[in-house]
C-alpha cells in the first residue's frame, strides 16, 4: 500500500512544522532515504526523507505551510498502486490564509455566524492579540463573517488627518515566536532565583592566552574556557545537572552544555555533549561547528536536544552583567559579561584588577539556595584558578 509521507515530531514542545521547500515533485520518482522536503522548526532545519521506493504523488500541503505533526503531506507510490481517495481534499494545515471558505452557491444561504469564539483567521488572531484588540468587537469582512488580519489593522490605524503615523510592526519568524513564548512560559512556570559573584579574572586570561598556543586552539573563546569550567562544576554538582519532572527531581547522566547563540530571527542554543569529557581543541572544533551551523540555520536536531546546563555570554557586547531566564526544562543558567577593568584590594593595597561578573538563575524546585550557593564557589574557583583543569 502507498506509504505515507507525515510531517514528524522534530522536538518535545513541537506542535508544527513549516514546509519550506519541496525537493521533489508530484510524480518524482523517489528512492527510500532520498530527501524530498526541507521542514522547520522552532529549533532546526531539517530534510525528511523518503519512506519508500516509488513515485510522489498525493501532495497535499505547500511550500510556507504550517502543517500539524502527523498529518500525510503525501504519499509514495509503488509501480502499479494508485493515490488512494482521501476524506479530504485539504489537509488540516495551519495556514494563515484570509479566506477560510468558499463563498456559498447563489440561492444558499450561508451558515449562521458561531456565537462563543469568533471565526478569525490564525493570523488575525495573533495580530489582535498583539495589539490588545478584542476579536469579539470587530466586524469581519472574510467569508461567512470571518475577521482577517485586514479588519484588524483597519482597527488599529490611527484615525486619518489627525497627524499620528501607524507604528511599525516587525512580524517576527518562527524561531522568534516560539522563543517569546518558551521564556514567558519559563518564566511564569519556574520559580526563578538569582545567585551573583564577581570573580578574578585574570588567571582565566593568562589560561587562554597560553592555551592559544596549542594545536586546535587557535581561536579558543572565553565561552569555551566558561563551558568547560561549567561542565566540571556540573560533574561535582550533579544536583544541580538535573531536571523538574512531575514532581520529582531527575538527576542527568550526561554533561550537555548549551551555547547561547544570537541569529537574526531570534536565539538558538546549540548543545556541546559530553562537554566534561572534551579537550580544548574538541570543544572548540565543536562550538566552532555549532555556531557556524545557527547562523547558516543548518543546525540538525541532534545538536540542539539533550542540553542539562546552558551559558548565556553577552561579554562581546560590552555587557557587565546581567540576569537570565531558565532554559526550561533545565535547572540553571549562566549568564556572563565582560571581563573589565577595576579597583581591587590585594594585601590591602590598592590596584588594578580583571574582573568577571557571574550571575545564575536556578530553578528552585530542583535547587535550593545553600546548594546553588557551593555551585558559584565551584564556578568562581574554577575560574580563578583553572591551570590544570582541561588538556
């Protein structure tokens, strides 16, 4: 029998996945494994591939489409078989499309309007919702009465001649969207607090001028010298690698520290594995690998599942510190600024000094202060005194 083409699960949370490309057309022949679309994600950009040997045909879905996980955006056919006949002749996308049906035939009257929510385009309904406009009161001028985005910019244009210029709205993309709605989520979700200190900085420096010396290691970071000091206070705090998950606390195996990496739709945070158990040269050679693949939005699903700790470092920006939101379902995260110049004490006399601002936002069902306390003092000791501790 045909086999079907679905739109799969690429992540936990995944509820859609755009089609952006279609690698093949109806009536392709198609080998099993072959690529035929290119999907996204929140996450990822993938390519799914062919489940079957034969022929593609039955595409239901289209290029910029929204299609919800599971749904058969075609099939593949095998030499003799037919396209079988589908109850409908649309798949149950979520499009943001104006029209959401047909006009009736003249003599027909149309279907009474729903009371209860409103027929409103998806579209529509974000646009309201963003500019706090209650779908209820606006007249729609779609078919069967349905409001579309254009009702609700009518509503909220500024009347004419009185001078005021409509604001400027940027439309964010997917990765965007589903970043707002995760940290607001984590944020009303997870009790939140905050642990800061401020380090010495400069053995951390001497380090990674002396480690950029070695082979593989030429273009050694800050972050990675953070990730891989993070990863060792996460081995000697397993506490604090672990999870909320229905009521109980899960403690994590693995070591998988994630990399805040900013891209012009939005932040991603691509996961260096096993980051206890890598070298300089291999934690660079794969953070090297990561960030490149976010910001060409190549990134595969692998790379961005599994994280149990994340680093956020805003240090290049010229930030001094700042406080950040849990990457939910973790327990912690790091948030880094610049390494500046001070006024310390040492001995009891003034001088100059390099110091660093830590600050980390735990998830206090998972970790309580005294436990996240002993975490900084790891950190902070890692940082001041590194020598040793990565080959």
């Amino acid at each position: 029998m045909p086999a079907d083409v679905i739109m799969p699960a690429l992540g936990m949370a995944q509820e859609t996945g755009k089609i952006l490309r279609w690698l093949k057309s109806e009536g392709d022949p198609v080998v099993k494994g072959e690529p035929l679309m290119e999907v996204e994600t929140d996450k990822v950009t993938v390519d799914i591939e062919a489940p079957a040997d034969g022929t593609l045909a039955g595409v239901r879905a289209h290029e910029g489409d929204d299609v919800p996980v599971g749904e058969v955006v075609a099939v593949v056919l095998a030499a003799g078989e037919e396209a079988p006949v589908l109850a409908t002749t649309e798949p149950k996308l979520v499009r943001e499309v104006e029209a959401v049906a047909a006009s009736p035939p003249v003599g027909i009257a149309p279907p009474p309007r729903r009371t209860g929510r409103p027929l409103a385009s998806p579209k529509a309904r974000r646009l309201a919702q963003a500019r706090g406009i209650a779908i209820e009161a606006l007249a729609g001028s779609g078919p069967n009465g349905a409001v579309v985005a254009a009702d609700v910019e009518a509503a909220a244009a500024p009347a004419r001649g009185n001078g005021a210029a409509a604001p400027q709205r940027r439309e964010p993309g997917t990765v965007w969207r589903v970043m707002a709605e995760r940290m607001t989520q984590s944020w009303q979700t997870v009790p939140h607090f905050y642990l800061r200190r401020s380090v010495d900085a400069s053995r951390l420096e001497s380090w990674r001028a002396a480690a950029r010396s070695r082979p593989g290691c030429e273009k050694l970071s800050h972050t990675d010298l953070l990730v891989r000091i993070a990863a060792e206070a996460l081995r000697r705090h397993p506490n604090v690698n672990a999870t909320w998950s229905d009521g109980a606390v899960d403690l994590l195996d693995a070591v998988n520290v994630g990399i805040a990496v900013a891209i012009d739709d939005g932040l991603v945070v691509p996961v260096v594995h096993s980051a206890d158990r890598l070298t300089l040269s291999e934690l660079v050679a794969r953070r090297q690998e990561l960030v490149a693949a976010a910001r060409a939005g190549r990134l595969r699903l692998d790379d961005v599942s599994g994280g149990t700790f994340t680093v956020s470092n805003l240090g290049m920006y010229g930030v001094d510190s700042f406080d950040a939101i849990v990457n939910a379902p973790q327990a912690a995260i790091l948030a880094v600024g610049r390494i500046r110049e001070t006024l310390v004490l040492r001995g009891g006399e003034p001088g100059a000094g390099r110091v660093l601002d830590l600050s980390l936002s735990f998830d206090h069902r998972v970790v309580d202060g005294a436990r996240g306390a002993e975490f900084l003092d790891t950190l902070a000791s890692l940082v001041e005194e590194p020598a040793g501790l990565v080959t």
